[in-house]
C-alpha cells in the first residue's frame, strides 16, 4: 500500500462517473485509454497520492451493478450516481467520513490530475474554504447574438479562465454548498454555488494536459499524453485498483468416450460418453482454471496436477479447482467473472446451463451473476462436429 502523507489528515475524494457520454455514443468513463478503461487511471490518481483516508465512486446503475463488487475489493467505496450531477455528489457525500476535514470532488472523465496539483488543491481549500484548478483561455472568446446567428462582443480572455477539477473544500463549506442547491437543478459545476454563499473560491493555477475527455477527439488527445508518461503511468501505484485489473485466456480439449462419466463444470451430464483424461475429464473447470492461473502469471494446471503422477489417476477436478483458489489467494487475487464457452456437437448442453453455472459457482466461491455458459456446435466439421471430443474455452478477470 502506498503511505498515506498525514497533512490532510482525513481528506477524502468523490469521483463522480455517472455521465451518460452521449457525445462518446457511449460510456466514455469506461472506454479504453491506453490499454485500461479510462476510470481506472482517474481513481488511480487519487487512491496512489497517500492524499486521501477514503475515494467514493459515483457511478451508473449498470456500471454499479457490473463493476461495483470489483471496486469494493480494491478498498474504493461506491454510491448510485443520480440524476443530475449535484444529485450524484449528495449521494456520495453521506459516505464522507464526519471527521473528513477537506473533500475533493472530481470528475470520473479526467485522468491526468497529478499529485502535486491535488496537494495545491487541498492545501488552498484548507486556507480559503474552497479552491478550484483553472487554467487561462487560449483562444478569443466572443458573444453570441440570440438565435446563434451573429456575434455581438468579444470577452477580455484576460480576465476569463477555463476551471477544471478537482475541486476542494472544507467539509462545512461543501456542507452548506449541497444544503443551497435547488431540487432538480443541474449544475455543470458545484462550486458556482458558493458565489451566492458569499464564499471567494482561491484558483490554483493548472496545466492544459488535465484535460476531462468529452469528445472522441479528447480521447485522441488523451491517448497522445499518455503515450508521454513515463513514470507514473507506465507503473502504476501499488495501491491503485485499476494496476490490480488482470485477465487470463484457457483452453482445454478431451476425446470422448465410452465407458467414462461426462462431467462438465462438476456436472454429470446425462450421456453415453465420457471425456477421457488423467483426472475427470472436465474441460470446462480445466480451462477455467487455466485461464485463473495465467491472470496472475502462474503458469496452468499441469505444473500443480502433472500428468506424470500416476497417484492422482482419476481425481476431480473439484480438487483443481481447490488448488487453483489457493493460488489466487496465495497471490491476494480475487475472481470478478468468468466466461465460459464450450464446443460439442452432442449432447445438447442448453438444458444444462443453469446447473453448471450454479456449480462452477460454488465451486469457485463467486456469485452467480459472474458466471457466464455458452454451448457451441461445429456443425459436423472436424473432430468436434463429429462428436468424437468437446472442447472448452474460458476468459477470466480478476484483481489483485
């Protein structure tokens, strides 16, 4: 874990990411920045500064439902983001500890906030009540006429600057700031309120590269300096959950035949033919293994079960299965999903899927909701499609 520097002692962070990205024509906080979904390099440059006691995480219903399990092993609190971005910041603000001397509120679409302009950030909110990051406006700003067909002025760029996030407060100061916001109203910026609440808010001079990617071409941009960070982003803080994403890839085949038990996902499925094999047979827990074990780089199943063992002749793969989770743990790895699909010509598995997703999901000790089934044919082709093998292929995520 990355030590905590105790100058702010009980500063916190919100990190709002519930946008819906219409003008990404998708999910922008969770689209692919340098390999990683964008959020994680966000929440990264908070959880990795030794800033903060806590970060809580506004997000989407379906990106709550989907990531929020994730985000709670990696020690980052999560809330339902709300209607409205004000709507979303109260939610995350009843998770803020009573102690919290100074909250810092950020956007999720942000990623390059540094350490050091945090720091400033907190530091003046400390002195002042509230600060904000802004940078001076590059390009001559105009006013446009009503209708948009004319303009009508020119603004002094001097005195106009572009402000950015994060922006932070004294507890009491982002307290009053939420009381006075009006029901339904929706503020594209949280700390205008304070205008009205008689609150001078200090501006903390920052850099144009702490860009908030909005636009597909902000994604561009965005992918360009991050092929320009060398330290911090080539290796991430050890504290940070997004380093602690991982995914690995199994594949298992066995031939069928008679006389053998077909068992697939620690189910006995209903057949004249069984898989043969030094253990069981069970391709669908074998590649799911597989695939768990080269998440963390710990090789496959034939290094812990080799086949040259003739003791463990016929054992379940129940028991691999077993071994593999104590590996994961061993490593402090933790299963998100699985995902799993198989390639048979007979039997049909369909009526099968329930079960064995219930199985591998007790066996592995995760929620059902994390395990997907597949069943695929090869429409007679090959030694699959004339039902003379089953072949498994799994993908599985985990953090660590």
């Amino acid at each position: 874990m990355t030590r905590k520097e105790t100058t702010h002692g009980g500063a916190e962070a919100i990190i709002l990411a519930g946008g819906s990205g219409t003008r990404m024509g998708g999910d922008k906080q969770y689209l692919p920045l340098a390999g990683r979904p964008m959020l994680e390099w966000t929440v990264e440059a908070f959880t990795g500064s030794g800033l903060f006691s806590s970060v809580i995480l506004a997000l989407g219903p379906e990106n709550l439902k989907k990531h929020g399990a994730a985000w709670a092993r990696a020690g980052v609190k999560t809330v339902p983001a709300g209607a409205t971005r004000m709507a979303s910041l109260k939610n995350a603000f009843r998770l803020v500890s009573p102690g919290a001397a100074l909250v810092a509120v950020h956007d999720g679409a942000r990623p390059f906030a540094d350490k050091q302009l945090i720091k400033a950030c907190l530091d003046r909110a400390g002195a002042a009540g509230a600060a904000v990051p802004a940078v001076p406006l590059k390009d001559t700003v105009k006013k446009i006429a009503a209708g948009g067909g004319a303009f009508e002025g020119t603004l002094d760029r001097a005195a106009l600057v572009a402000v950015q996030t994060p922006q932070c407060y004294r507890r009491g100061v982002l307290e009053a700031l939420l009381a006075a916001a009006r029901p339904g109203v929706d503020y594209t910026d949280e700390s205008q309120l304070l205008e009205s609440l008689g609150v001078k808010v200090a501006a903390v001079p920052s850099s144009y590269r702490n860009i908030k990617v909005t636009t597909p071409e902000d994604l561009l941009i965005a992918e360009a300096f991050m092929k320009n960070e060398k330290n911090v982003r080539t290796e991430p803080a050890k504290a940070a959950p997004a380093r602690l994403c991982r995914a690995g890839f199994g594949y298992d085949i066995h031939r069928l035949v008679e006389g053998r038990p077909l068992i697939l996902g620690g189910v006995k499925i209903d057949y004249l033919k069984g898989l043969l094999g030094h253990s069981d047979g069970d391709v669908v827990l074998h590649s799911v293994c597989d695939a768990l074990l080269g998440s963390i780089s710990a090789g496959e199943i034939g290094v812990y079960f080799p086949p040259t063992d003739l003791t463990l002749m016929g054992i379940s793969s129940v028991e691999i299965a077993k071994k593999t989770l104590e590996v994961l743990a061993a490593r402090k790895a933790g299963i998100v999903n699985v995902d799993i699909t198989i390639l048979a010509e007979e039997p049909k598995l369909k009526p099968y899927y329930d079960a064995i997703r219930d199985s591998v999901a007790g066996i592995l000790k995760m929620d059902r909701a994390d395990v997907s089934i597949k069943a695929k044919s090869r429409e007679g082709l090959g030694d699959i499609g004339h039902g003379e093998a089953i072949v498994c292929y799994a993908v599985a995520s985990v953090v660590k």
